[in-house]
C-alpha cells in the first residue's frame, strides 16, 4: 500500500527522496546548486531564460515537501496515533526505530499530560532496561487517576522483577476496586494472575512453617 513505510533513501537529498519515496521523476529541471549562480546572474545582468526553471524547481521543492509531510502523516495514523502528527505519534515513530529524539518527544507529550505518550515511554523504558524510569512513568500516571495500563505493569514488575507476589497482589486488587468496565479478556487475565499470585503465597506460607 502506498502509505507503507518506504525503505531508507541511499541519502538524504530530496531529489532522492522524491524519487525513492514519493516515485516523482523530474524533467526539465534546474539542479539546485546552479540556482544560486542564476539569481546572480539575473541581479547583474537582468532577465534569464533559465529563471522560469529556478521558479518551477522551487515550486516542486514546496510540493514535495508538503507530499512527504503527507506521507509521514499516514504511515503515524497507521501505527494507531490520534489524527495529526504530534508529539506522541512521532516520539513512538523514533522511538521504534531507535532514534533517542523520540524518548525526549515522548517524555514531552506525556509530562503535557498525553496518557498515550505514557503508555508508549513506558513500554520502551521496559524494553531498554530501564525499569526505574519505567516504573516512575506507571507510578505518575496512577497519580493522575486510575489506569489499568500502568497498574498491571507494575503488578508484572512487583511479580517477575522483584519477586514480590504480595505486592503484585495488592495491585491487581487495586484494580478490581475501581470496579472498572473491563473487556471480558481482560477480566479472565486479571482473574488468572490473582489465582497465581495467591497459589505463589500459599505455598510461600507452607514453606515457611
């Protein structure tokens, strides 16, 4: 499909660029580094037949601009982000693919207050590693209400990094509290990892008799 992720230009001119990603060809076209030259040209000398050139390469420059803009626009709305491209459709777009510019847009868009960009800083702090910055994210996104996202998180992180089932316990019945409108998987997930927990520390409690 056309708003696909394209593969990487061999560099990152924009005649590559629009050939390589935008499929444009142009004809009859001024190469941008004689422009300059031309406008001297015409200040010196007055009217050249190769100004209309100058303007129509300039002119193609804005229209391939504005179609990337375009392009990049749809391949975010594919991946799930609100329907513009903000902080948070391109901080979980750079983030993805490593680019450490999508974690600060990321850490931007969620201390603005985007839920969203939590859920997606949070993720990614867990798949690098780095489990205290993840864990502060869940944390900061429970003191701005309930969020059943952040609290299963931290009910896993109590459960297979600290060992904790008691504490991983408590937070999956912080959950049941909130009486929330779950979907029925989500209900027999949580149903399934309190049995665990409880089956954890009864056999704890035998252990330690």
């Amino acid at each position: 499909p056309e708003s696909r992720a394209p593969r990487c230009p061999a560099d990152c001119s924009l005649g590559s660029v629009e050939r390589e990603i935008l499929g444009i060809e142009r004809e009859r076209d001024v190469p941008g580094f004689e422009v300059p030259d031309i406008y001297l040209e015409y200040l010196r000398r007055g009217w050249s037949a190769r100004l209309p050139l100058v303007w129509a390469h300039n002119l193609q420059d804005v229209r391939s601009l504005a179609g990337l803009f375009a392009r990049l626009n749809r391949i975010l709305l594919e991946r799930g982000a609100p329907k513009r491209t903000d902080l948070t459709a391109l901080g979980g777009y750079l983030a993805e693919r490593g680019h450490s510019r999508g974690l600060e847009l990321l850490v931007r868009a969620f201390e603005e207050g985007d839920a969203a960009a939590g859920r997606l800083l949070g993720r990614h702090y867990k798949r690098l590693g780095r489990w205290q910055e993840a864990v502060q994210v869940w944390r900061l996104m429970l003191e701005r209400g309930p969020s059943l996202h952040a609290a299963v998180e931290l009910a896993k992180y109590c459960e297979h990094r600290q060992k904790n089932p008691a504490q991983a316990l408590a937070w999956v019945q912080r959950i049941e509290g909130w009486n929330l409108p779950l979907e029925a998987r989500t209900r027999l997930e949580l149903a399934a990892r309190r049995a665990r927990l409880l089956g954890r520390l009864a056999r704890r409690a035998g252990q330690s008799r």
